[in-house]
C-alpha cells in the first residue's frame, strides 16, 4: 500500500506520548495505569488499522495482529515461566559481582534468546542489589548487553536473526559475527565495571554494611521450570505458526493453519502458574502481572502504527544510497524505533536486489557483507531505545515494578547516546567500513573508550570508605 509520509504521524505521536507523559506532572499518575496506556495506544493504532481497512489492505492488519499475537504469546511464556525460577542466598553487591551477573546473561542470551536471558536474570540482579541506591546503571546495561548485544551468535539469541534462518541463512553462519559480539560486549562490559565502581563508592555506608552482613549461599528454586523454559526454546526453533503467506496463496497445509506454537506458549504459562510453587513466584520474587500488562498494552498501538512506517519505507528503499556502511545505519537506526524484527526483513528483502559474492541465503540470498551489516545493525541497535526490542520495556516494566525508578523514554535514550552508540560505531569502523583508516578511526575510538572505563574504574568517590574498604576485597 502506497503511503504518504503524513502517515507515520500517528506512530510518531505514540512514541512521543511514551516518552514526554511520564515527565509530566499533572498526566504522571495517570500514565502509571496500563488502562490508560491501552487506550492511548489503541486511540494511535485503531484509526490507521481502519484505514488500512478502508483502503482494501486488511490483510496487512491481519498481519500485524498476528505478529503481535505471537510476541506478546512469546514473552507472556518466558515471564511466568522466569517468575517461578528464583536465585536464593545473597551475595554482596559489588562491581565485580555485577558485573559477572551481566557477563553469565550477555553469554546464555545466544543460546536461550535475549527475552529469556532478561527474564532469568532481573530479578536475581535486583534482589543482589536491593540494599544498594545507585542501581539504575545496572537496569540499563541489562538491556544493553542481556537483553540485546548479547543475543548476536545464534538465531535463537535475537528474532531478527530467526528470521533470517527462515529465509535460508545457515543456523551456524551467526557464529562468524563472533568479532563483533565480543568487542561489542566487552566495551559495554568494562564501562558497567567502571561506572559501578563509581556509583558503589557513593552508596551511604550503612547500606553497605547492612549487604555485607546479609550474604547468604546461592541456591536455585524452581529449577523445575527450566523444562519449561527449554520446551519455550524449542518451541522458537521448531514449531511452526501461523504461516500467512501459505493461506494468502491457498497452499497452507494443516500445520500451516493454525498457532501451534502460541497454543505451546500458551500450554507452558498454564503448566507453570500451575505446577510451580507459589511462595517462590509471589513472595521471593514478588510476582506481578503488570509488566507483562504494560508491554501488551502499549506494543498493541505500536504493531498497528507502525504499519504506514514500514510501507513508507519499503517505498523509499530503492533511492536510498545502499552500501554496508548505510544499511548498517539505516537498519540499525530504524530497528531502534521500529521493532527490530520487521525492520530486519525489509532490509533482507532489499539486499537481496544488490549485486555481490558471496551470498548467503534462500533463493539469490544476500551478498555477505551486506547481511553482516543488516544483522549487527537490527540486534546492537534495538538497544538504543526501549522499542527497539521486545524484552527492553519488559526490563524496564520489571524494574519499575521492582521500585527502581528507571529512566523515561529520551532519558534511556541519553544513556545509549553516551554509552552504547560510541561502541556501535567503534564497532562499525572495524567491522564494517572498508579501509584501513576507517579501521585504524575504529581502533582509536575503542581505545579512547577502554580509557574512558579505566578512569572511571580506577578513580572511585573517595568519601566513603565502607564502600571503599569492601572494593578493596571485591
């Protein structure tokens, strides 16, 4: 469907409403309650989802609704199944022990996927740290590293990468982008140690002393729900859903026709409710449904706005100046806004015109410097914003519930800027530009960063010496 670029205004004004109405006074209580996030949602969404109607493109509505019918099935799973696993003891808050925590996530997220690794991880991160006040770093370098950066190395770790293996990219090709995972992640890895060193040092002594005093051994609850969570995993990898293209052409067999994968998701959320223990999930890890609420509300206007974006951009993709460079911006800087999953097709769709050797994929496939530049811009940047991939609101809708005042929408945005995105375009420099003054530009700008998290690491605040004696056995 032809669009004009008006048409994105409902989306932009939605975007514009999750960031602006939490700093706003007189609409902050009321934007606390998801009814009221439902409704401005659907108040963006419904009315393009009816024009698309109007304009005899319902099935691209169709469309929508079932990618969102899968997702939210996908993270409703992996939530409850994740709230009936707990991490119980205490360990003391420290950078180094944090640190490890994101280090063990950013590692499994390849292989369990980002939304997984998150869940699992959360809430044993925020029960180390609850003694702590300084503390919303660590939420944030979750999402950059658990919930995103770490998911590169296979196509269970990230969707865009799924589908990807759906349209014939080999499930081991992802491993050859095993360069940029660990720059990627090492950089965010050592700036976390760095600022957390910084913050520990500030945090107010008797807090401190009261986490030394609290440390119990680790012992893990619920591990039963782990063959739920493996059975989720399977469910990614091999069972098939809806497949609207194949009943769009009237060739769908059975299994083609209906959500056999959402009815697993769904046989999974009622098994664990049902056979996990209560005490673990309400009273250790304090389980609540409105985070899960929160994301269904608010991603059920985005799936329907976005609609006009995506075909605004399929039309203006021919006389975009494609290299790896610019589909390595253009991918990664839409996949910040737009979902990353979608914006990763488009672009797939749209290499797959370009001439090169080799390439990779079903069909003519993709020349491989281009799919390399696709796939490191959808997963790395889907961090830059809490849209830009499933499990970065549900982090923060975890948190928030957890009593961690976490940043707005361009507050969040302000810590990618002064964070991530320098190590993406380090990353991008070395990876991805061709040339060695482009490299050698990159290696610079890593170095400068590794400066930049040494200094913060070696230079603590000094006013408090309880913090500062217990970093001295961390």
């Amino acid at each position: 469907m032809a669009v004009e670029w008006w048409s994105i205004i409902p989306f932009a004004i939605l975007l514009l409403c999750i960031a602006v109405l939490p700093l706003v006074p007189a609409a902050e209580n009321l934007w606390e309650r998801n009814s009221v996030k439902l409704a401005v949602a659907l108040a963006c969404g419904l009315p393009v989802a009816l024009w698309f109607i109007v304009a005899g493109h319902g099935g691209e509505v169709v469309h929508a609704l079932v990618e969102y019918f899968q997702f939210i099935m996908l993270l409703l799973a992996l939530f409850v199944v994740a709230g009936g696993i707990f991490l119980s003891g205490n360990i003391r808050a420290t950078p180094r022990n944090n640190t490890i925590f994101l280090a063990i996530g950013g590692l499994i997220a390849s292989f369990v996927g980002t939304t997984g690794a998150a869940m699992l991880l959360i809430r044993p991160l925020l029960a180390t740290n609850r003694e702590r006040t300084h503390k919303v770093h660590t939420v944030i370098f979750t999402i950059f590293i658990v919930a995103n950066c770490g998911g590169l190395l296979t196509p269970l770790g990230d969707p865009p990468l799924f589908l990807g293996m759906l349209r014939g990219v080999p499930f081991t090709w992802t491993f050859t982008l095993w360069g940029p995972w660990l720059l990627v992640n090492a950089l965010l890895l050592l700036t976390y140690y760095g600022l957390d060193r910084r913050a520990y040092a500030r945090e107010n002594p008797e807090a401190i002393a009261l986490d030394t005093q609290q440390q119990q051994p680790l012992r893990l609850l619920g591990s039963g729900q782990f063959v739920l969570f493996a059975l989720v995993i399977v469910g990614v990898a091999l069972v098939p859903s809806i497949d609207l293209a194949a009943i769009e052409a009237g060739t769908a067999s059975t299994m083609q026709l209906l959500p056999w994968r959402e009815i697993l998701f769904a046989a999974i959320t009622v098994a664990s409710i049902v056979l996990g223990n209560k005490n673990i999930r309400f009273v250790h890890n304090r389980f609540t449904w409105a985070p899960i609420l929160e994301v269904a509300a608010l991603f059920s206007g985005i799936f329907l706005a976005m609609m006009p974006a995506l075909n605004y951009l399929a039309q203006i993709a021919p006389s975009l100046p494609l290299n790896a460079v610019t589909l390595f911006l253009f991918s990664g800087g839409l996949s910040a806004v737009l979902d990353n999953a979608p914006t990763y097709a488009t672009f797939f769709e749209m290499a797959a015109q370009l001439p090169g050797d080799p390439r990779i994929g079903a069909g003519l496939g993709v020349p491989e410097a281009y799919l390399i530049a696709i796939s490191l811009g959808a997963v790395f940047c889907g961090a830059i914003t809490y849209i830009g991939n499933g499990p970065n609101f549900m982090v923060k809708a975890v948190a928030d519930a957890d009593g961690v005042h976490t940043p707005s929408f361009g507050g969040y945005i302000l810590w990618a800027l002064g964070y991530l995105v320098p190590i993406l375009a380090a990353m991008a420099l070395i990876f991805i530009a061709d040339g060695t003054v482009t490299t050698m530009l990159g290696v610079a700008i890593a170095a400068a960063l590794v400066a930049r998290a040494l200094w913060l690491a070696l230079r603590p605040a000094p006013h408090n010496p309880v913090a500062a004696a217990a970093q001295q056995t961390s």
